[in-house]
C-alpha cells in the first residue's frame, strides 16, 4: 500500500530496474497485467502495477469529482515519486491508456515512454464526448449507461462474477461473430448483460483462477470504476488548455484487429493519421490479427516482445 495524493494504492511489484508503471482498465484490475510481470521483470526493469482508484485494494473516494483525469494523472505522478523514482516508462490498457497518454502529455519530464493498449493517443474532440455520443446514440451509447447513477451498478453487482465473465468474453477475439462491432450499445430496459454471450468454457487466456481474483477485486462494487466515465465531459472541460497538444514522449501503440474501440466514431481515422499527427510514435501501431479488447490477457507474447523492444531501446 502506498499513499498518494491523500489516498492510499494497493500495488503489485516485480523486478529491479528502470521504474515502468503498468495501469489496468475497465473492469480490471493489477492482475490484468499477470502476463508482463515476469517477461518485464527478466528483461531488467522493476514493474508496478496499481490497483487505480476506485479499484480493488486502492481506496474508493465517495466524491464523483474524485475521478477526473487530473486526479489519476496525479495519481501516477505521485506513485512515481513515491516509489522513489524521478522518471518512468508508463503503459496503460484500456482506461489505463488514457491515463497513461495524459500523463506523458501533461507531464513529459516524468515520463520517459508511453505504450497505450486498445486506446489511441488522445486528441481533444470539439464537444464534450458525453453530450456528444447522447446525441448521437439517444442515449444507448455504454458511457451514457454507465453515466446513469446505480443504474449499471445495480446491474453488474446482482452477480459480480457473472457480469464479469460476460464482460470480458463478449469484448474478447474469442466471442461469436467477434470482428469490432459497429458500436457498443445498450438496451436501456434490458441492461448491458442481457444479450451478453456467455461462455460455457473460458477461453485460453482466461482461468477460473483468474475470474477468482477479478471478482474478488469487485467485492466493494463498481461504483468507483464507473466514476470514471461520469467524468468524461469534466475531463473534456478540465483539458481544455491542452487543446491542439501532441504527445511528444517517445510512443507506442497496439490494439487488436477485433477490438471494438478502435471502431469508435472518428476513431478508424484517427489511427489512420496517427504517425503524422504524431511524430514521437517509434513505430506505426501495432495490429495483432485475431485480438480483441484484453490485448495483454490475450496476446501476452507479442505484447511483452514489442514492449521489452520499445523500452529497451529508450533504456539504452
């Protein structure tokens, strides 16, 4: 447990090295990363993994305001120096990949590298992405249902172990028809789960053993990890001074080929521009053939190669 910025973040630690920061997304948690820990650790750097606010053994703030992104950028910053390191490689997936961006683009003299998993550098949009995918989904987009006070909450908690095995298999590149859906939306009286596939065996890259610990890392509820979606307008307003700002930390990014956030509206041309709106990439992005959204849980090796690459080659 270490405390930082008035909280306290459960981690999870390996190696011994040049300092990388490993944050999971939604709904995850440190043992997401369960795959990079030795391979990293080998490779000669020491690797951290948090639980993020609002996740597992971290604390949970009551206040929604609680969860901006500057509170979880600060949240890194802090840990960073907590841990006794000036400077740090940061890799993020999912949720983690905003925050990892974010922290490299607000403070780029406290990142060495940045890797962000299945989420594309950020580019402001022109209004607030709430308001925006409201208007453009009546309201059936994910991140409205999950804006939604005790909605989704009272969903995914009536049986957290079975929201959490759909949640991950429908996402996956292992569900039926999986090939990055046009968009993710809810039946707003049916709930997200409702037509969730749910699989009889667990695919490869995922164990009960694993489903253990996640579940048991929800037992407080999603409140907190949903907190973070509720502030994606505030993020929106909040980063306002950055609008036109490149990331200009050295760079890389992955995804899979059937992870349907790539697929969000504006987001296929984004990726499409990215070596030249962003010059610091060190390499075009990274499709893995077959993967979906949990692109470490289900493509460790090539993950853990083109990370050990990207941060051994800025390590020396």
């Amino acid at each position: 447990m270490i405390d930082v910025n008035g909280i306290q973040l459960h981690i999870a630690e390996q190696g011994e090295g040049p300092l990388v920061v490993l944050l999971h997304g939604f709904p995850e948690s440190w043992h997401s990363w369960r795959h990079q820990f030795g391979p990293l650790a080998e490779a000669g750097f020491r690797v951290v993994a948090p639980d993020q606010r609002g996740y597992g053994g971290s604390d949970h703030p009551e206040d929604v305001a609680a969860y901006s992104i500057l509170h979880l950028v600060g949240d890194v910053v802090g840990l960073i120096h907590a841990l006794g390191e000036e400077r740090a490689f940061v890799v993020g997936h999912d949720w983690g990949a905003p925050v990892a961006w974010n922290t490299a683009l607000l403070r780029p003299d406290v990142v060495r590298g940045v890797a962000g998993l299945s989420v594309p550098p950020p580019f402001r949009g022109g209004q607030p992405p709430l308001a925006a995918m409201r208007e453009r989904f009546g309201g059936r987009f994910y991140w409205n249902y999950f804006e939604q006070p005790g909605v989704a909450e009272a969903e995914f908690t009536a049986d957290t172990r079975t929201t959490l095995r759909k949640l991950l298999y429908s996402a996956s590149g292992d569900a039926p028809g999986a090939g990055r859906p046009e968009q993710a939306l809810v039946d707003l009286e049916r709930g997200w789960l409702a037509d969730a596939p749910d699989p009889e065996v667990l695919p490869e890259w995922l164990t009960e053993e694993d489903l253990d610990v996640l579940t048991e890392s929800f037992a407080p509820g999603f409140t907190g990890a949903l907190n973070w979606y509720r502030n994606l307008d505030r993020n929106w307003e909040l980063t306002a001074p950055w609008q036109g700002a490149v990331v200009s930390t050295p760079a890389l990014y992955v995804y899979g080929d059937r992870d349907l956030v790539p697929a969000f509206p504006g987001t296929p041309e984004l990726i499409e521009r990215l070596p030249e709106l962003m010059p610091s990439l060190r390499r075009k992005p990274l499709v893995l053939p077959g993967c979906g959204h949990w692109t470490q849980q289900e493509r460790p090796a090539e993950v853990n190669a083109a990370l050990i690459d990207f941060l051994t080659e800025l390590r020396d």
